[in-house]
C-alpha cells in the first residue's frame, strides 16, 4: 500500500493506493526525458517520450519503439558538437 499527503495551494489531498492501482495510473502516465539517466522513469510509464535524447536513449527508444521527437534545429545541434578553444 501506498501512502502519502500532498498539498498545492489551498488544496491537500491524501492518497492511498494498492500496488494493481498504482501499476494502472502510471500505465496512463506520460514521461519525456532526452537523457539515459531517465530510462528508470521511462520504463515506469505507459507513454514514453524521448525528445532532443543522447545518443544511448536514442538506441534503446529506437530498439522498444518508443516515439523520438527532435526539436532542435540542425545549426544548433551542429553547434553543441563543436569542440571549443581551450
């Protein structure tokens, strides 16, 4: 069982859930991440999203097929590969 109290705002709630609800909202839950560090995460939710990932991410989303969103535009990806002057 599962339980704890969270408060936003004006508004507190307690929340009690059994391990078979908890396994059915994260099956509903979304998570994006564009690191590795973040596949614990990924893995826990019904809805991955990979977006902007390092090159490992980029190769276990491809091999489970989870959806790649690229938003960087090539100059700026061009940009951060570049080595700088020391």
């Amino acid at each position: 069982m599962i339980r704890g109290h969270a408060q936003a705002g004006d508004l507190t709630f307690n929340a009690t859930a059994a391990p078979a609800e908890l396994a059915q909202i994260l099956a509903e839950c979304l998570a994006y991440s564009d690191s590795i560090n973040h596949l614990p995460l990924l893995e826990l939710v019904g809805q991955p999203q990979v977006v902007n990932p390092d090159r490992r991410l980029r190769q276990v989303a491809d091999a489970r097929g989870w959806p790649v969103r690229e938003v960087r535009s090539v100059r700026t990806k061009n940009r951060r590969r570049r080595p700088t002057a020391a």
